[in-house]
C-alpha cells in the first residue's frame, strides 16, 4: 500500500494568532498550500489547542499552561479562557471556504504533545508531511519531533509557519526544525509541484 500525503496545520486558532505580527501573511501562505493539497488528493489536518473549564486536568507546575489553570482559579473562566472549549478563541480558523469533498480532520490536544495526531496519520497511512501554523518553537516543532520519530517525511514550509517573536522564528527554521525535517521556502514547494 502506498503512504499517502498530508497537509498539518498547527494551532490555527484565534487566541494564538493574536500575538503574530505577520498573521494575514501567514494566513495568505497558508491558504496557497491548502490549494495545492486539495489539487493533489492531500488529507488536511487541522490540529489545536483545546483546555475544559477550569483548565481541569492541567498540573499547576505545567511551566507552558499551569499559569493559565491559577489566574483562571482566580478569576474564573469568564475572563481567563483561552484556549478554552466553549469560548470563541479557540476554535480552529479555516483559512478558506473548504467543500465537502475535502479530506479534513481537526484533532485536538489538551497537552503540549499531541499523541492524537501521531494516531491519525498512522491510522491514514500517511508517510509523508508538509507542516504549518503558528508557534514555530511551540506545535510546530513538537510536531515534527513526533512524525520524525514515527518515521514520517516531514516538510516545513517557511512562509508558512509564525511565531510570537521574529527572532525565535528565525532561529527555530534555521536551526532547529531541520534536526527534525526538511525546510523549504514556498516558492521551492510551488517549483516541486510544477514538475
């Protein structure tokens, strides 16, 4: 059986892409990939951030989320929901109007690993990634550690990926992301596709 491809879109959610500079950028790069995953039969996964009331079931010394479960013990979810199922904030933006015939899953997380989405792509066969969305130092690289370990031929594609700071970004593709994958430009992934 041969693998099949996918398209990972981290952490495309409102309460995140608050904090990016570049968000239409990003949405826009975004937006040109997907087209070229419809094209070409891709599955296109969706993965997020989502936290229950309260931020149940996240520890306090959690150093990424804890401070989140004590101010919102403080103030309580009316003010402190992030992330929170329920509020607007963190539900998945869909970039661009995507039809019934599209293959999309959107899978969510309540942790910084996101064993969810390994199962996915293992259940689908999928042998070979190309990875975007928000938080290069965050999902993203978590992500791609992940499919690296399972085997999977992981692709970043820089244009397509943000982060809260433009140093950390700059350092995380050219640094760290291509321990775990390939990192290639937009236009590199558009010439592929012309071949």
């Amino acid at each position: 059986m041969s693998k099949r491809k996918a398209l990972v879109i981290c952490d495309l959610q409102p309460d995140l892409l608050g904090s990016l500079l570049n968000r239409e950028a990003l949405i826009s790069s975004i937006e040109i990939v997907l087209e070229a995953a419809i094209a070409n039969n891709w599955i296109i996964i969706y993965s997020g951030l989502k936290f229950e009331s309260g931020y149940e079931n996240v520890p306090e010394t959690h150093k990424l989320y804890g401070a989140l479960k004590k101010l919102n013990r403080k103030i309580g979810d009316k003010a402190v929901h992030w992330f929170m199922e329920g509020y607007p904030g963190s539900q998945i933006l869909k970039p661009m109007s995507l039809d019934n015939n599209v293959d999309v899953r959107v899978v969510w997380r309540s942790q910084h690993v996101h064993n969810e989405l390994i199962s996915l792509l293992d259940e689908e066969s999928i042998g070979s990634v190309y990875v975007t969305g928000a938080k290069a130092s965050g999902a993203v690289q978590m992500a791609m550690q992940m499919m690296m370990d399972q085997g999977i031929d992981v692709t970043a594609i820089k244009e397509c990926i943000a982060d809260d700071k433009q140093e950390r970004l700059k350092a995380t593709l050219d640094h760290l992301l291509p321990l775990f994958g390939n990192v290639v430009s937009l236009q590199e992934l558009i010439d592929d596709f012309g071949d």
